[in-house]
C-alpha cells in the first residue's frame, strides 16, 4: 500500500473537512467496488460444489469413505465431512405451494427393520436409550447419535432417511 499526502490528492474543501475528524493521522480508504465471495472470480467454489456432489454420488451408491479418501486424495475426516453434511433443501415457490406434491420413495430390497433393530439392539448393549438417540439422528442428520458398535452408525447411514421416516410413520399407522 503506498501513502499519499492528502493535500496533493484531495479538494481544499474535502481536506478541510477531514481534518476535522483525523488531523495527522493515517486514514485508509478502501476500494468502492463490491467485494465478491471468496471462490467467485476464481471459479473453485463451484468447483468444489460439483466436486462435493460428486462424492456424495458415489457415496450414496455404495462407494466407501476410505475409497472416497483415497480417490479424492483427502482424508477420510474431510470425506465424512462432505457425505454427512446436510441436504440444502428448495423452497416451494408460490405456484408449488398451490398443489399437493406427490412424493414416492422407491423401497430396497434390503430389510430397514432389520437394520433398525440391528440399530436398537447396539444402542442398548452401550447403554443408550436407542429411541432418543435415533431420533437425534432423524431431526438433526447427524449421524454421531448413532453408536459405531455393531457397525450400526454405518448400517442405518446406509437407508435414505426419508425413506426411513416413510417405514416408521407406515408401522404406525398400520398398527
């Protein structure tokens, strides 16, 4: 940053003014266009976006975090990051607000009840009150409410939660 002497840059009036309120002293002013967000002119923000989505991609479809590491060259601590983090959801817009959405979630052929109860039994054998502690998982996504013992925290990470939810709210209601 280089220094200037304001009386060679500024207008008789506009110096007297500022002397008023900083008379010998080093006044800084900064640049007047607007700043951008950090990743914008460079376009790494975006990169990092779809670089994100793509590990939650190959996540989603049974890659492992350990593979997800190696492949990406991050640590396994940044991949947890990046899978776990929560889902940004849309806003309706006015016009979607107006009609009832119809929402499918396909099954698997993999048992959820048998995972939750897998789940349930190695949040008791810890000491946990397993219902609270799935509930934690549910309303927050964060997976740290579930024990790694048993392998459970992975198991349960494996079913989408909404389609979790849709087989709770279904044994409810059925019963």
């Amino acid at each position: 940053m280089k220094y200037e002497n304001a009386k060679d840059i500024l207008p008789d009036e506009l110096l007297k003014e500022l002397q008023k309120y900083a008379q010998g002293k080093i006044v800084y002013i900064p640049i007047s266009e607007e700043k951008k967000q950090w990743g914008e002119t460079s376009g790494y923000k975006d990169y990092l976006e779809e670089r994100n989505s793509e590990i939650k991609n190959y996540f989603a479809n049974g890659v492992s975090i350990e593979q997800l590491a190696e492949s990406y060259c991050l640590s396994i601590e940044s991949i947890k990051k990046i899978v776990y983090s929560k889902k940004r959801r849309n806003k309706m817009t006015n016009e979607k607000c107006e009609i009832t959405q119809k929402f499918d979630v396909p099954t698997k052929e993999i048992s959820i009840v048998d995972i939750l109860n897998t789940v349930y039994r190695s949040m008791e054998e810890k000491g946990y009150d397993p219902v609270n502690q799935i509930v934690g998982y549910l309303v927050t996504d964060d997976p740290a409410f579930i024990t790694n013992h048993n392998n459970a925290r992975s198991l349960l990470c494996q079913i989408d939660r909404d389609e979790l939810l849709r087989v709770l709210v279904r044994g409810c209601l059925h019963k």
